[in-house]
C-alpha cells in the first residue's frame, strides 16, 4: 500500500504543534466574542418568553379550578 500525496522529510516540532493550537483557539475565540452578544440576547428573550406563558398557563389554571358562587336572596 503506498501513501497518497507526498512524504515529507521535516519533522513536526512541539513548536509547531502549540503554534497551529494558539492559531486554531484562536480563532474559536474570536468566533465566540462576535457571537456573544447574540447568544445573551437570544438568552434573554428566551427565558422571557417562559415566564410569559408559564404566567398565562398559570391564569387559565386558576381560571378552571375557581368555584363560581351564586348567592340568591329567597
């Protein structure tokens, strides 16, 4: 079985590897601080939404399970 593309005869250095680590991470981190704003205002919304129709559930329910009272005078 031969290897497909070309060898190549440099050896890969612990120099090399943290290099190509710092330019990956940093790129991830730089996606991250762009994204963030986002991320806290989709949050936001969110967990306002919740509460909106965890209230408007909550009214229905109580809506159902109070008793009407009539009171006639004879």
């Amino acid at each position: 079985m031969s290897m497909a593309g070309t060898a190549s005869t440099t050896r890969i250095t612990r120099g090399d590897l943290e290099a190509k680590l710092r330019e990956v991470t940093g790129e991830a981190t730089e996606t991250v601080e762009a994204a963030r704003p986002q991320l806290i205002g989709g949050a936001v919304a969110g967990l306002l939404l919740v509460v909106i129709v965890s209230y408007l559930f909550g009214r229905r329910r109580g809506r159902k399970r109070s008793a009407i009272v009539e009171i006639r005078r004879v």
